[in-house]
C-alpha cells in the first residue's frame, strides 16, 4: 500500500514542467493523477491509461470537466498508438507506472484476485479480455501449471502444487478462489510464518493470465522512446522480478 509520502515523492521526481505532457500509464482509482494534475498548469495534458473498466468508470465521473485529462480504457501496453493519436508521441515530460494488483480489485472478491474473500476465480485486470485463471486451470497441464507457479511466483513447491490442481480438479472444477486456495495450502508443506500458504501461487497465476510481465517490457521501451531529452520515467513495484526488468532499461 502507498503511503502519502511515496505518492508525492513519486510525482515530485516525475513532474519536471508545469506546463508539460504526462502518462499516468496505471491510473487505478486516480490517486497520481490527482497529484499529477494539482501540479500542471492550465495548457498541460495528463494522457491516464488503465485495462479496468471499473477503474475507468471510477475516474470518468470522478475527473469530469477536466480539459487537461484524457482517460483511455487500454493497456499500458498499447501506449506508443495511445500518444499517437493524442498527438502527444516523442513530447512525453514523463511516464509513471505504478504496477500490480490496485486496492480496490484485491478487495472485491468478485474479481477473484484474493484468497481472503471466496469469489469466482478470474483474476483477469480487463475481465472482457482473455480467458479467466478457472479457465486456464481446467485445461491446463500440470507441466505448465508448475513452470508458472515457479516462475512467476518463485514457488518451490509448484511441482505439488501443480499435482494436486490436476488430481483435485477431476474431482469438481476449480472455480472460486476458496478451493483453489484449500488445494494449494493442503499441497504446501512448509507454510511460511506470516503469509498465506497460497500467496506465492496467487500472484503467479495473476501474473500469467494478465501477461504482466510482457507488457512491462513493452511498455518501458515504448515509454523511452516517448520521452523528450530530460524527461522520466517513474515506476513503482514491489516485486522482484518487475524490479529486475526495470533495472535492465
């Protein structure tokens, strides 16, 4: 979670120029915007991005009226087109990203990003694209099923875990984020102190069905060369293998 510190530290470093233009490339329920936006002057132009239609619904009826903000309901990844047709390409002032799972998505247990709520499991940021994670699970092999949990996830146990989610799921489907959660705490033998036996697993299967960290990679190539001389790119993460691609740009 952000503190209020982190939020203006971020948007102190990111806006060099009152009067510039800027991406808000994760714009959630509008937090940074909000911050971006008290910095920029009248003739400034704030371009917010986000796959969530609920977060773009949110920020539509929130920002209303504002000239210097456009809300585009995208990926990140489909920034270089976004600048484009906002004719905003190579006079970027800076990008900000903020990556993950938003608050609000963790805490609606209809999005299935949880373990702590049951809902249907669909993990899914943009829930009219792509197929769900109950969806993947029921077809996929527990070859492929392990590779994402230990890759993505850093699982040592993916191998088990992976196991039990193809026995179980002739069973009965795996459909809400309860029994997949129950699976893979049962086929965890070495629970860590303090975190939930299927934290590890949660976050790799989201990761997987929302292609997170390809898009990363796009979009911080399409972000550098948006860029004017001068201008930077700000991104939050809290997670090591985001880090790790952020720090080989």
């Amino acid at each position: 979670m952000h503190t209020p510190v982190m939020l203006q530290e971020a948007v102190d470093f990111l806006v060099t120029d009152s009067a510039g233009s800027y991406v808000d490339g994760t714009f959630g329920r509008g937090g940074h915007a909000r911050a971006i936006l008290d910095r920029l002057a009248p003739a400034a132009r704030l371009l917010a991005i986000d796959h969530d239609p609920e977060a773009i619904a949110a920020g539509r009826s929130q920002f209303r009226g504002d000239p210097r903000l456009v809300i585009e309901h995208a990926s990140f990844e489909e920034l270089g087109t976004l600048l484009q047709r906002h004719d905003m390409a190579g006079r970027v002032h800076g990008v900000l990203l903020d990556l993950g799972v938003s608050s609000p998505q963790l805490d609606d247990p209809r999005r299935g990003f949880s373990f702590l709520q049951d809902g249907p499991l669909d993990m899914r940021m943009n829930p009219g694209r792509g197929i769900s994670a109950a969806q993947w699970l029921a077809r996929a092999r527990a070859e492929d099923i392990a590779q994402v949990l230990y890759e993505y996830g850093e699982e040592r146990f993916s191998r088990r875990m992976a196991a039990a989610i193809v026995r179980e799921r002739v069973v009965e489907p795996i459909e809400t984020t309860a029994r997949l959660a129950q699976i893979v705490a049962a086929a965890n033998p070495a629970w860590e102190k303090g975190k939930h036996p299927a934290t590890r697993a949660f976050q790799a299967i989201r990761i997987f069905i929302n292609g997170e960290l390809d898009a990363l990679a796009s979009v911080l190539r399409q972000a550098l060369a948006a860029l004017l001389p001068g201008g930077r790119l700000v991104v939050i993460s809290f997670h090591s293998l985001e880090d790790r691609i952020v720090t080989r740009f």
